[in-house]
C-alpha cells in the first residue's frame, strides 16, 4: 500500500514518524493558527493563544498517560539529554548515592552525567553481552538507602526493553523517551519519569517531565536558573521562551493517541507491528539473527544482523530502493535498525518483511 504524499516508510529512531493526520492538521494551522494571524512559530509565549496551547496540551498528556492530580508535570528544553545532569544536580545530595541500571546506551550516557556531580552505584550492566537483555526487577540488589533508582525503559540503540512497572523500595525514576506512550504506564510508582519527545511525542527539542509531590519537596532551595525544577514548576514551564513549536504538535499527538484506544489501544497496535518484523526474523532459518534477547525484545526498536557487512550493504541498498529509509543500524550493534514508534504505519512492517523474506531467499 503506497504512502499518502508520496512518503516513504521512515524507520529512523528519531526525530520519529509523525501521524500523517497530525502534519495535515500542521500544515492547515502553520500560516494562520485558527483566526489568531500568525503561525504557532510566531506567537508570544505569554500570550492567550499559546497559553490555551500549553495549558490543553498538559491537560492531555496528563489524560492520556494517566498522571496523577498531585504529579507536576513540565515542558522543558534540552531534551532527554538534559535530564541525565538536571537530575542528579537535584537530588543526588552530598553523602548520598544513587542506583543506575545499563541496559544500552542512554543508560550509560545517564551514568557517566551522574557521576559528575556524585556517587553512583552501577547495580546492573549488561555489558558483556553487548546489552542484548533487561534484569528482573527482583533480581536488582538495590542499595540501602539510595538516593534513587535510574533506569531506561527502552533502548534505541539495542533494541531492548522493559515491560513492566518495578516495586522497588527505592525512589523510581525512568527515561521513557523512546516507548513513552506505548503502553499503561503505574506513573504513581514512579517519583520522576522523563522522555525527549522526538521519540514517540512529536518534534526534537522538547522533554516532558513528569514529578512526584515526594520529589518536589526534595528539591533544593535553589541552582542554576535553566536546571532548576522548583523555579519552572514557579513558573509553569515558562521561566524563559519554551519549545512552543514542539509543544503544540505534541499536543496534537496526545489527542491522536487518544483516538487510537489510549494506552491499551497504542500498546496493541505496537506489538502487532513488532511481531510481524520478528516473525520475518525468527522463520528466516538463521539468515536473520536477532540482536535482543527474546524476553527483553523491544516493541519500538527492532534489531538484527546479517552474515557480514557485504550482505547488510546490499540489504540496506535495496531497502532504500523501495522506499524503506533509515534502516542501518547503530555502529555498536551493526546490521539493521527498524524503528517503528507509534504512528509508524503496519503496512511499512508489512512491506519490509516481505522484503526481508524476498531478500532471504535471493541470498541465503
């Protein structure tokens, strides 16, 4: 099934696909934004029109991804990135330390701004086997006392991932930028969850932070200005210029998500794509070999690897012939990345497992 507009299927791991729904709705607003004479692009942040933005795009992600009342929720600048030091700036006080669980690399990119501002214990790291699964959470021997517990749900790069809200007796908080929205979510057994919306949200730029009330209390009296949580709650997201232009397609997303079934209907939709790449890949006799570990599969990120780079070349050349773009995979892992986030349509897995097997049966 061709793509409207003449698109191809773009399995880049981000900036994400968007719904095409949502770019039409984008491209009706973006010279004049419903009567108010100019673009979205143009408008005060302070003025009414963004403020009725802001405040609706907030009151739909709080909907959707199911945040509790008493939770803070901010729209922040800097990306998920800014968020591994904004962290532990904030709560990894002097004499205490925090937990870190590596799974890939954003966690690892997390651990090394962490330990620039204090002590961190590194509970788990799937190093050796090239980050290729996720612990139980039962089996985390977490430290006493810690000042939190940092783990990212889902990693890009290696494509694993956890399925499951931890119980852990530790202040949780969770990178969520690359499967935020792709299934319920307990956010009240999390103090922090953070996520770069470039991922699964909307357009790069932008990090949505969620808080509990525990942690705002912890928050210090005062740091610098652009890293300081209590000063843009004050503020409501707004200390300086922010990201208007991401938070209004975002906004959009929210209300797209939610005619998709919410959550659960997100999350069924996400595994079905998922499947129909690792069927390609598990009936392929071997010509395909998965990089994750069955049990900790990524449903956002699909990974494997051909028999050398000869072979992953030609594969990539004639993916690309047909329309099937951004599919090389990360240096770290080799082979083929296919990145398929929420709004990526099935048809595009279709059409690449059938290419997948087509090419299998060519060259193997």
């Amino acid at each position: 099934m061709s793509q409207p507009y003449g698109r191809i299927y773009n399995f880049s791991a981000g900036p994400c696909a968007l719904p095409v729904e949502v770019l039409e709705q984008v491209r009706d607003d973006l010279v004049n934004y419903k009567g108010a004479g100019m673009s979205v692009m143009e408008m005060s942040h302070r003025g009414k029109d963004f403020d009725a933005i802001a405040q609706q795009t907030e009151a739909d992600f709080r909907k959707v991804f199911g945040v509790p009342d008493d939770y803070q929720v901010l729209l922040l600048q800097g990306g998920a990135s800014l968020q591994f030091s904004m962290l532990p700036m904030s709560f990894l006080e002097e004499g205490s330390t925090a937990d870190y669980v590596i799974t890939g690399a954003w966690g690892k990119k997390a651990l090394e701004a962490a330990c620039m501002v204090g002590a961190v214990n590194k509970i788990f790291d799937a190093k050796e086997t090239n980050y290729d699964r996720v612990p139980k959470f039962a089996d985390l021997k977490v430290t006493p006392g810690a000042a939190y517990l940092h783990f990212t749900s889902n990693e890009t790069i290696q494509g694993v991932a956890f399925f499951e809200d931890p119980s852990l007796d530790v202040p949780l908080v969770c990178d969520m930028s690359s499967d935020i929205l792709s299934r319920p979510v307990d956010v009240g057994k999390y103090d922090m969850i953070y996520a770069g919306a470039q991922k699964n949200m909307g357009p790069a730029g932008l990090a949505v932070v969620v808080m509990s009330p525990r942690f705002v209390d912890r928050l210090p009296a005062q740091t610098h200005p652009m890293l300081d949580y209590r000063l843009m709650i004050e503020n409501k997201s707004m200390y300086n210029t922010p990201n208007c232009w991401s938070i209004y397609v975002c906004g959009l997303v929210y209300q797209w998500v939610m005619k998709q079934g919410g959550l659960a209907g997100m999350n069924r939709q996400c595994k079905e794509k998922a499947q129909v790449l690792y069927d390609a890949i598990d009936g392929s006799g071997g010509f395909y070999k998965a990089h994750a570990q069955p049990e900790s599969r990524s449903i956002m990120n699909i990974t494997w690897t051909l028999a050398n780079d000869e072979l992953t070349d030609e594969f990539l050349k004639g993916a690309k012939a047909n329309g099937m773009a951004e599919l090389k995979g990360h240096r770290s892992v080799g082979g083929v990345r296919a990145s398929i986030y929420n709004a990526f349509p099935i048809e595009g897995c279709r059409a690449l497992a059938e290419y997948m097997r087509a090419f299998a049966a060519k060259n193997g």
